[in-house]
C-alpha cells in the first residue's frame, strides 16, 4: 500500500489517503462554465435566472457573470462562465448543481 501512496504527487498521509486542501485548492481556477442547448429561448433565460439565483447564494464578493443565447439549428445555446473571488465558491457552486 504505501507503494502507491509515493507515486502520488499530491502529500497525503498514509493513514487515510487525505490530501491537504491546498494541493487541490489553489485559487488558480475560480471559474464555472456552463452550456447547453434548450429548445425555447425562455427555457435558457430560465436556466440563467437558476444559475444566477444560485451564483448569488455562494458569492462571497460579486460573482461575475458573463452569458449569451445565441440561436442555433437545433434549438437556443446558453454559454455562461461565473467568475467567482475564490475557488472554493467555485466548487461550492459546482456541487450546488448536481
């Protein structure tokens, strides 16, 4: 067993395989991208008032939230990308939405 914890690159402990936060947390991604394709334009705008409503609920400082619905062959495209202060909100906001 401890032959695989050495391999890892992240410093775990041999006790729990835990990893310390900051291997994982780094603030150097502190943004959530969304995409999908809706076959009405209000199903989009709905799911960008969600996903706002949701941003808003995790947001330490203001989130900021860029978007479009652009219309497509198959229906109505919501490309969406919140950037968060941290990237633990990020994370927090991610799992929010499953």
């Amino acid at each position: 067993m401890t032959d695989a914890i050495k391999t890892c690159n992240a410093q775990e402990t041999a006790a729990c395989c835990c990893v310390d936060v900051g291997t994982v947390m780094d603030n150097s991604d502190c943004t959530a991208s969304y995409h999908h394709v809706f076959e009405t334009e209000n199903e989009a705008k709905a799911m960008l008032e969600m996903l706002t409503t949701k941003a808003r609920a995790v947001e330490s400082e203001p989130c900021k939230i860029t978007s479009t619905i652009a219309k497509e062959a198959d229906g109505y495209a919501l490309t969406a990308d919140f950037l968060f202060d941290c990237q633990a909100e990020t994370l927090i906001f991610q799992l929010g939405l499953r």
